[in-house]
C-alpha cells in the first residue's frame, strides 16, 4: 500500500483500503446468505413463532396462519430475500468483525495487532448473544404490543413489516452488545484507562436507556429493560475488567507517556503481518 516519507496512509489509501474491506465483507455475507436461502422455510418457521406456528399450519393443511399475510407480486420474493440477509449477517460475524478491525489495525503498534484474535474470539460470541437474546425477547415484545389491540378489532400483520421488526430488534440487540467488547478493546490499546471509563458512570447509564429507547423498534418498558439493563452490567464489568488490566500492567503516567512516545512503525495492513 502507498505511504507517504512518514509513514502514513494518505487519505485516498484509507478509502482504497476502506472499500477493500467493505467489499470483502460483503462478500461473506453473501455467501453465508445463500444458507438462509437454501433454509428459508425453517427459518421463517422460527421466526413466526411468536405470532402462528407456520409449521403446524402447514401440517394441518391450513391456508392460513394466525394474522400473518403477505401482500404483492413481489412480496414472497423480497422476504425471502430478506431473509437470506440477515441469515447471511449473523453467520458471517467473525468475518465483517474481522475486517473492520483489519481497517483499524494499520495505525496501530505491532504488540496492539496481536490482539486480532481475542478481539474475534470475543466480539463474535457477544454479537451472537445479543442476538439470542434479540429472539427470546421477540414473544414478549409482540404479546405486549399486540395487545394494545382494541377487543372489537382484529389486527393483521403484514408478514413483510413484521419481518422488518424482527431483523431491527435482533441487530438491535447484538450490536449493542458489542458495548464491552468495544470499551475493553480501547482500554487494551490504551486509548482510555478504566477509571475514565467509569468516571462519568450516571451519564454513562442514561446514555444507555437514553439510546436503548430511542433504538429499539418497539419503545416499550419491557424491551427497553431487556436491553438496557445487560448493557448496564456490560458496561460496569468491561469498566472494572479494564482497571483491573490497568493496576495489572502496573501502568502510570510516566509509562503512558513513554508509550505515546514508543516510534510507530509504517502502516500496512494487517493481512501483510
């Protein structure tokens, strides 16, 4: 990759390496989504649980399940198509997580690359836990809302909106989740220490039921508190993880200012370590 005397990437070398990254990961994504195409119908079993139990309908010979319809020549096409996306995103997490950190690790010490792997090895497994609890809050989210339905009328849902809010609600979840993950990984790259990070911990908490409300696509109590108060937890245990790696590397201000001054080498992207 072209470097200047100094050493730095110029701005059209980011962008170069910004869209190579993008690209790749694109890529994954959509070979991991031709496994939601292939499986498209027990997918969308799962996913309709909460409202009609698609596979049961199906056995039973039902035209019909529950509220559910779709509507449009193209309906069918686009859920499928949907469907195999977000499939696609899910699976291929350790792959676009990589390549977003192969971006960031140009301008990095060559000790800070070599926490690649632990920052895939755990940013993977949260991702896939906020999702999981994405999906075991769905039922609840979709009673709750559900029943704010008047007696005298009958509500039906457009499977294509539903569907809509069931991929917003699970990337809701996981890529918050991603909260500890990211304070740790500054904290191991010596961006922040852990007691500024737990510092403004009251701003911090608000931001976090402040954002969870605004984000969540059903706004209700229950949701909002099925995310708000793990991250809340989340962040708290990546706070004291982080002054615990702190007084463990024994740092002070004399070190940090000699790390600041450690000479950095030229960047290169990360696939050429």
């Amino acid at each position: 990759m072209a470097r200047n005397r100094e050493g730095r990437m110029p701005v059209l070398a980011h962008l170069s390496e910004f869209r190579k990254r993008i690209v790749r990961a694109l890529l994954f994504v959509v070979v991991f989504a031709l496994v939601g195409w292939n499986f498209y119908n027990p997918i969308v079993d799962r996913l309709t649980l909460p409202i009609c139990d698609l596979a049961a309908a199906r056995a039973s010979g039902s035209s019909q399940c529950g509220n559910l319809f779709v509507g449009g020549v193209l309906g069918p096409l686009n859920l499928k198509i949907k469907v195999a996306l977000i499939t696609g995103i899910v699976l291929a997490t350790p792959f676009w997580l990589y390549q977003l950190w192969a971006f960031i690790a140009p301008g990095l010490h060559k000790r800070e690359k070599k926490y690649t792997v632990g920052f895939i090895g755990v940013a993977t497994p949260f991702f896939v836990m906020g999702v999981s609890l994405g999906y075991f809050i769905l039922p609840l989210a979709v009673k709750v809302l559900l029943g704010f339905t008047p007696s005298t009328l009958e509500n039906l849902v457009r499977f294509d909106e539903y569907l809509d809010f069931v991929i917003r609600l699970i990337l809701v979840f996981g890529i918050a989740f991603e909260l500890p993950v990211v304070l740790v990984s500054l904290n191991l790259l010596g961006v922040v220490r852990g007691r500024a990070m737990i510092k403004p911990w009251r701003i911090a908490v608000f931001s976090i039921f402040f954002f969870t409300a605004a984000l969540t696509p059903t706004g209700d109590p229950v949701t909002m508190g099925a995310l708000a108060l793990p991250l809340t937890i989340l962040y708290f245990g990546a706070c004291w993880l982080s002054i615990f790696l702190d007084k463990r590397r024994g740092r002070d201000s004399s070190q940090i200012a000699d790390n600041e001054a450690e000479e950095v080498e030229p960047a290169k992207p990360i696939d050429e370590i």
